[in-house]
C-alpha cells in the first residue's frame, strides 16, 4: 500500500516538472522575441543620470498610459527607475535590471532607450568613485543578494545578447552563401 502512494506522487511530482519544463520554454522563447523587438525599435539617446533606485510603479510618476496598462498585481512591484536628464527635459525611464548597477549617478553616459525603457548604457567620463567604495581598507566590499542576482542577470543577458548577435550572422552568412550560388548558376545558364 506504502509502494503505491510513493508511485503516484513519484508520478505526479514528475509531472510537475515536465509542464513547468514546457511552460518555461515557451516563456523563454517569448521572452527572446520581445527583447529582440525591443533591442530593434531602441534609438541611442545622451543623458544626464540624475538619480536611480529602486521604487513601485506607483511612485515612480510614469505617465499616465503605463500605469493604465499595467496589471494591477505588477503596479506594487518594485522595479528599477532612473531619473535623467535629456535635452531640456527631465524624464523618469524604466531601467533593465541587467544594466542597473552599471548607470552611473551624476554621470553622463551615451544609452539606447526604446520607449521609456533603457535598454543598454554606455559611460562617456568614467565614475572613478566606484573603485573606491569598492575597496575599502584592502577589504572588497561584501555583496548583497540582490547585487549577487542583479550581477548574475547581467551576465545571462550578455550571453542572451550574443546569442542574439551570432543568430544574426549565421542566418547573414547563410544567406550570403544562398545569394552566391544562385549567382553561380545564373552565370552558368547565361554561358550555356
């Protein structure tokens, strides 16, 4: 009686595992294909960053149309927001995690936005306080959680990246190649 429980859970717990398996592919291919939307409809933008943190949707005095479409359930969760300044205007954007640790506060940097997210930064003068508060008294400074996950996020994302960047050239290629031969054999027809 013992050996027929221990199987059915057995089965069930095997099952579990199996949908979410499934479920988490699927969630990862959607995932892929909307960040490649959102890295193709990214323009580079240069920005004063005036402040960043962490801080519910609801504080973070987005525009009205983000709030509206935004699940209610999401509207509590904290997310990355950077305040910055670009042109004359100062504008609250959404940050991706990845990136967060790497925008600089009171710094200039060169970022590509898409919409009100920022999608990747790059520093024009370099933040040489980093260094400093990093090591202090020949001691590194000791990670939190979510900087330990933050900086784990950011590594998968550049991997994700590249991944992205080499689908690119290997379709590119493959089409190069596709484009040669059918020149070749046109070559030959007109020979012929």
């Amino acid at each position: 009686m013992g050996w027929i429980i221990f199987f059915i859970v057995l089965a069930v717990i095997v099952a579990g595992i199996v949908i979410l398996y499934i479920a988490g592919n699927k969630m990862q291919k959607k995932q892929l294909a909307q960040k490649e939307e959102m890295l193709s409809q990214a323009q580079p933008a240069s920005m004063l960053i005036i402040d960043k943190k962490y801080m519910p949707l609801r504080e973070a005095k987005l525009p009205k149309i983000v709030m509206e479409q935004t699940p209610k359930r999401y509207q509590k969760a904290k997310v990355p927001i950077v305040k910055a300044k670009v042109g004359p205007q100062i504008v609250t954007l959404i940050c991706d995690d990845a990136i967060y640790d790497d925008v600089p506060v009171k710094g200039e940097v060169k970022a590509m936005v898409s919409g009100i997210y920022l999608v990747s930064v790059k520093s024009v003068r370099k933040n040489k306080n980093k260094a400093v508060v990093e090591e202090t008294d020949g001691k590194k400074k000791k990670m939190s959680f979510s900087e330990k996950m933050r900086k784990k996020q950011a590594a998968y994302q550049r991997q994700l990246k590249d991944d992205i960047e080499n689908k690119k050239t290997k379709e590119q290629l493959k089409a190069e190649k596709e484009k040669e031969k059918k020149d070749r054999e046109r070559a030959k027809k007109i020979t012929d």
